[in-house]
C-alpha cells in the first residue's frame, strides 16, 4: 500500500554550517521562548524557514512570512547554506536518547522518504483530527517555497525485520551527520545511494499501511496543495517512516489541567461522584501502573482514583473527554484552548493545579497496539492523545518539490 520514493536530499553544508546550531523540533512544538533562543543560535537556523514569523532584519520591507521563509530558503541555496546531493537516495536517521527522568539509553531509527499520498484511510491512516488554521498555515508556507522542510513521521510493521536488517548494516558505517543536542539526544543521519538497496526497500513497503504518528496538519496540507498544482512531484511528501515496535517507539503520557469557573469548582467532586467511585489514594499510588479503567486525579491537594459506575470501554483519556469532560462538565470543542493545558510532567501538572486551582488528570501513554487497533477502526483521538518521542528534528534533510528523477514501479 505504501509507494515510496527516493530523492535527491538538500541539507546545510556542514563546510560552512555548524548543524547542531541549525536545527529544530516541529513547528508546532516551539514555545516563544524557545524560538528566540534558536533564532540566535544561528541566522540560519531553520526556524526562520518554519516558524511562520516576520522576521525584519532578513528580508528588508517583507510583511509576509511565508513568502519570507521562500525568499530565504532559495538564497539559502544561492549561497550553498543549503546544498543538494547529487544522487537520489534514502536516509537512514537515528536518535539516541533517555526518556525524562531515566537514565536507560533507548535508540529509534527509521528513514527519511518521499511517500506518495492517497486519501486518508487508503493505506495511510490518520490518529488525530486536523483544525483549519495549522493546516492553511502549513498550506501558504509550502505554496511559497515549494519546500518540505519537516518530514510526516509515519510507523509500518516489519515483523520479519528485513528493512531493519538493512538499516542495522549502515548505522555501522560513518553517518553523514552526526551530533548531539541541547537535551543530550543524539541525531545521526547515512544516506543510502545503492540502487540495489534502494529497491529492496521499496518493493518491501509495498504491501505495507503506513500509520502516521506525528505531522497530521503537514500531510492534511501536503494533500491541498496536490489538490491544487496536481504535478506528479507534489502528489509524494517527505516522510521519515519507522518500524512499528515497543522497542523502537517510546510515547509519553499528556497529563490534562482543566481550568474551573468559580460555579464548577464549587460542584466539582459533586459532580463527579454522580458518576464515579470516589477513593482518595496516596500521592503517586498509580503511577506509571495501569488503573484498570479509573482516572487518577490531583485536585486542590488531594489525590483521587475515580472508578466509573457504568460499564466503560477504553482507558483514562477516553473516560476524561467522553464523561469527564462532554458530560459533567460540558466543556465545548471550542473551549479546550481556553480550558485545558497539557503537560508531559506530572510535577508541571500539579504545579499548575496548585497556582490555577485547576483540577489535574493523570493520563495513560498509549500502547502501539492500541493505537493501531484505534487507527485500524477509522476512529481518532482526542488533541495531544499521543507524544512520540524524541521528536524528529526538522532541518536534518529538507526536500525540494521538483522533478524527481525517474524511479522505476
């Protein structure tokens, strides 16, 4: 089911550029801060291509930041910043990492590609639903530079672990980049030009979904912008696809702030307890151990474990939004913005609960096979269901949409 591609990579000239000084996470994942600090790292940094900014010192009287990050992405080129390899190829991407607050080294690998895009549910299956406004975001930066500048990442299944085997023989070879980030992650990169390889990839994907993990609103764009030019180049995206297995993928829990008005604090517990057994349990109880469909909540110093009184079927976030949140509370689509933060530390979370008087919910990380079964069923997950980590580094391969070089079926 997948039809993947190789192509011809643009990466920063590491002649003229320091790479770990370059890069950066998804766009969407770049606090204000965040983005200033690796502005300043370097004035290449490819924040200034994805950030969807005005930036006045680059580009002299420009008011459109899509049309500023096409101006410097093609100067960037101009100037050799950027430079294109000469053959078409794959890439082989590693990070090599520890969870927060581990010390166990885990790796993930996978491949940068270009992946050609049916419609969603046709051999490529979603997880989350997309909004308008990322998605016309990331619609007008493409339009401008004709550029993909960070990959979709997408999971397959290789239970006969013939494309990993193949991927294991290169990681033993020099990378072409390699370097170590602010948060001690490391990120190597080998580009594999061997046709013989290149093919045998490729006829192994063939038969395979791809399930995405992370970039829903860069693919809901990517298929706009195809929708609109239909040339043979803009119907692949660049995606970096891996192998789906506990070992290879780790995912963290999004633990939820809910912000009360003064009427839903004071009918909080109340409210709940019409629906739920109420246990107040000692601090971290539960932690990282299943709760056998009960939520875990912090609220105004206490602990609780909720049990539903109902039959329910499916884990902690499904009880928050479908019960918690649709029914008690009544939060509407529209509000979460305003309602709910969300935070991969249990620590942040009950900091927040403490300095907002909000009410914290402890939530789950999602098992591989459970989202596969969720995706399987053409269902989605509610915003932020899923954190896969690390994230991939946008900046380490950028793709140019151009004609590709002819590449048999």
């Amino acid at each position: 089911m997948a039809i993947i591609r190789p192509f011809k990579g643009i990466f920063y000239n590491q002649k003229k550029i320091d790479i770990a000084n370059v890069t950066a996470p998804p766009y969407d994942i770049i606090a204000k801060e965040e983005s200033q600090r690796l502005e300043q790292r370097s004035r290449y940094n490819i924040v200034r291509l994805i950030g969807g900014k005005v930036i006045p010192s680059l580009c002299e009287g420009q008011k459109d930041s899509y049309k500023q990050a096409g101006n410097l992405f093609h100067k960037w080129l101009e100037k050799a910043i950027l430079i294109q390899a000469n053959k078409v190829g794959i890439y082989i991407y590693r990070q090599k990492y520890s969870l927060p607050l581990s010390s166990d080294e885990k790796t993930r690998f996978g491949f940068f590609c270009l992946l050609k895009m049916p419609q969603q549910g046709k051999g490529i299956f979603p997880h989350e639903r997309t909004f308008s406004f990322p998605v016309s975001d990331r619609l007008k930066l493409l339009q401008e530079s004709k550029a993909n500048f960070s990959a979709l990442f997408g999971l397959y299944e290789d239970k006969q672990k013939e494309i990993s085997s193949l991927i294991k023989g290169y990681l033993k070879r020099r990378a072409k980049i390699d370097f170590c980030d602010t948060y001690q992650i490391q990120h190597s990169l080998w580009a594999v030009e061997d046709e013989t390889d290149i093919e045998f990839v490729l006829k192994r994907m063939r038969a395979k979904p791809i399930y995405i993990a992370d970039g829903h609103h860069r693919y809901a764009a990517a298929l706009r912008f195809h929708q609109k030019v239909k040339t043979k180049e803009s119907s692949f995206v660049l995606a970096y696809l891996a192998e789906m297995n506990e070992e290879n993928i780790s995912i963290l829990p999004t633990h939820r702030v809910l912000f009360l008005n003064q009427k839903e604090k004071r009918e909080f517990l109340k409210k709940i307890a019409e629906f739920f057994r109420l246990k107040c349990i000692e601090p971290n109880l539960y932690q990282n151990g299943k709760k056998d469909k009960s939520l875990e909540i912090y609220w105004q110093g206490h602990y609780y474990l909720l049990t539903p009184k109902f039959s329910f079927y499916g884990n902690s976030l499904a009880l928050l939004h479908n019960i918690v949140m649709k029914k008690i509370l009544d939060i509407k689509p529209s509000q979460e913005k305003e309602k709910i933060r969300y935070t991969h530390s249990r620590q942040e979370a009950i900091e927040l609960g403490n300095n907002k008087n909000g009410a914290v919910f402890f939530i789950e990380p999602f098992r591989l096979q459970e989202i596969k079964e969720i995706i399987s069923k053409r269902k989605v997950l509610p915003r932020k269901s899923t954190y896969f980590y690390p994230k991939l580094l946008s900046g380490m391969v950028v793709r140019g949409i151009e004609k590709m070089t002819n590449w048999s079926n």
